[in-house]
C-alpha cells in the first residue's frame, strides 16, 4: 500500500468518524423534538432535514462554496473574526458532511423515538430520576438499534460523497483528497489500477457496514418478539 493511498483513506475514515459523532451529538436533540412536537414547524423542519436526500450533492456543494468564501459576508466574517477558512479545508468538509448526512442520523433516531412507548419516560420521571438519568438508563437503551442504524448509515453515507466534497474541499492531497475524489483523479488521469485499488475499498466497505445495518434490524425484530 503505497503513501497516497494510506492517506487518503485515512482521511475519508477520519471524515466519517468526524461526521458521524457530530451528527449524533447535534442530531439526536433535533430528532428528539421531531419525534414529540406538535408545533407547526415539524413539517417545514422534517422537509428542510431530507432535502440532502433529494437535491444533488453539486447543488449543496455550491451554495456552501458561495456562502464561506472569503469574498462573500459569512464567509469573511468567519475569517475576520475567528480565523476560520471552511472553503478548501478538511472543517470545510466536515461541514459539508454534516448537512449532506443529515438525515441518515435524523431519520432512524427520530424513527426509534417514536417507536418508545412514552409510559417509560413518564415512569422514570415518577421516580425522581433526571432528564441526564433517563437519557442514559432508559432512552438510549431503548433506541439502541436505531443508534446503531444512524451511525451506520451515516459513517457509509459519507465515506462515499463526492459531489459536496468535491465543490467545497476540491483535491488537495493530505487535507481534502477522500477517495471518492481520489478515484476520479485516477481515472481522468488513465490509472485504472489505483483507482480499482480505491473502488474496491470502498465497495467492500459499504458493503460490511451495510451488512451490520441489516443484521441489527434483523436482530432488533428479533429481540421485540421475544
């Protein structure tokens, strides 16, 4: 395995571990509320949450590139202020990833909190238990597989981005080159052997995490009937 390829897969496995804990820090209050709120709002929410999954990654990609490059407001503020450059950069990435994935970790967690019976919350509240206390004994335990769905899906999701990477990250080897970049860069430049060294990577990669998110569905239908 030459230095190039280490690397970049290093990079694409550090960007969806990245991705991955962010999102289910940040989106398992956003699917909390989802999964009990009435409020109007849910709809508009809910839809803006699974645009990723219909608008193409280009498009993203794009308006993230105009809106943190340094010559526009946000993007010069970010600059200005904080130091911070997103445009061409691995945090620029990760915030690209962070949008583009979102309802891989949205959507099974909002799914297993529907699916708790409301009773275990309000029992542990009975018994004196705290918010942090039922979140962690009784919450978390009880979504476990949908936990588990989320951060899977979401880790395989990213591992394969291209389209947003590529407009707000380009190909810079060691700090945006992924390997879905990497094997486009391969085969533009007629070198089908490294990019079938990429290719096949990933391929077996997805497929094992898609093998776990079956495997955990089966064993989480399993485990319900009994």
């Amino acid at each position: 395995m030459n230095t190039g390829f280490g690397q970049t897969l290093q990079l694409t496995l550090r960007l969806a571990s990245c991705t991955t804990l962010l999102l289910f820090i940040f989106g398992f209050p956003l699917a909390y509320w989802l999964a009990h709120t009435r409020s109007r709002l849910r709809m508009w929410v809910e839809s803006l949450v699974s645009l990723p999954l219909v608008l193409p990654p280009t498009v993203i990609g794009f308006y993230l590139l105009l809106a943190f490059s340094p010559e526009n407001v946000l993007g010069r503020w970010l600059h200005d202020i904080f130091g911070i450059q997103l445009v061409f950069s691995f945090a620029g990435l990760v915030v690209g990833s962070l949008i583009y994935s979102l309802p891989f970790m949205v959507q099974p967690l909002q799914a297993g909190l529907e699916a708790m019976p409301p009773q275990l919350i309000e029992a542990s509240y009975l018994l004196g238990k705290s918010r942090w206390t039922t979140l962690r004994r009784v919450i978390l335990p009880n979504i476990r597989a949908s936990l588990w769905s989320g951060a899977i899906l979401t880790f395989a999701h990213t591992v394969g981005e291209f389209g947003v990477v590529l407009m707000i990250g380009g190909n810079i080897p060691g700090q945006t080159r992924v390997a879905s970049i990497a094997i486009f860069e391969e085969v533009e430049s007629l070198n089908f052997g490294q990019a079938h060294q990429y290719a096949a990577t990933l391929m077996i990669l997805s497929f094992l995490m898609l093998l776990a998110f079956y495997w955990l569905n089966q064993h989480n239908r399993q485990w319900r009937i009994r």
